[in-house]
C-alpha cells in the first residue's frame, strides 16, 4: 500500500511517512491557494481528503484517516476497497470499524 494522499475525486498523491507535510502544503497551493492554514494536513482532510499513512512508534500498521464528518466520495471508495482488503491484516485495528462501515466490507471474511 503507497502512502499519501487520496483526493475527494480519486486522485492518489503519494506521499512518504517523513514527508506527508510537506505534500499537504503543496496540495493546499495547488487547489486552495487562498486558504492560510497552518495545519494544511487537517485542512485537507475538512475538505474531504483521506490521509493513507503508516506508523513507525505505536503499531507499525497502516491508517487511514479522513474527517469523519464528512463520508468518502464514491471516487475513494473505489480506490481504496481492493487496497484496504489486500491489506487488512496490515491496518490498525483502530481504523477498522469505520472501514467496515464506509467501504460496506463484509468483516465476517476477515474472522476466518
């Protein structure tokens, strides 16, 4: 699985651990310019981003992390489905539930 970030229309801008920063700014010059935010990677996700990355110091297992307030465009869906099923056993299990429920994952196949 490629760390990055997944824009609301599918898009995939990949994007290390060390560097997922850095990319975030670049995004919010690109498609917000007119937005003065210190934290551009919250403000990406406010604006319906997914933030794919990794941990190196709790879990060492994969995130994926949006604003729950806002649900994942279809474009999203479809992107990451196949990759969060091909990786499951890899994902935190902190992000677990609400995979199940936005990607309409059957979690029965995972008890297996």
């Amino acid at each position: 699985m490629e760390l990055g970030w997944l824009s609301p229309n599918g898009e995939f801008i990949k994007a290390d651990y060390m560097s997922h920063m850095i990319i975030a700014d670049k995004i919010c010059e690109q498609y917000y310019p007119n937005v003065d935010s210190v934290w551009s990677d919250e403000y990406l996700m406010k604006q319906g981003w997914v933030h794919i990355t990794m941990t190196t110091f709790i879990d060492h297992a994969y995130h994926i992390l949006w604003n729950y307030d806002v649900y994942l465009t279809q474009a999203q869906k479809n992107y990451l489905k196949p990759i969060v099923e091909l990786n499951w056993a890899w994902i935190s299990d902190s992000c677990k539930p609400d995979l199940i429920e936005e990607l309409d994952i059957d979690w029965l196949d995972y008890l297996k």
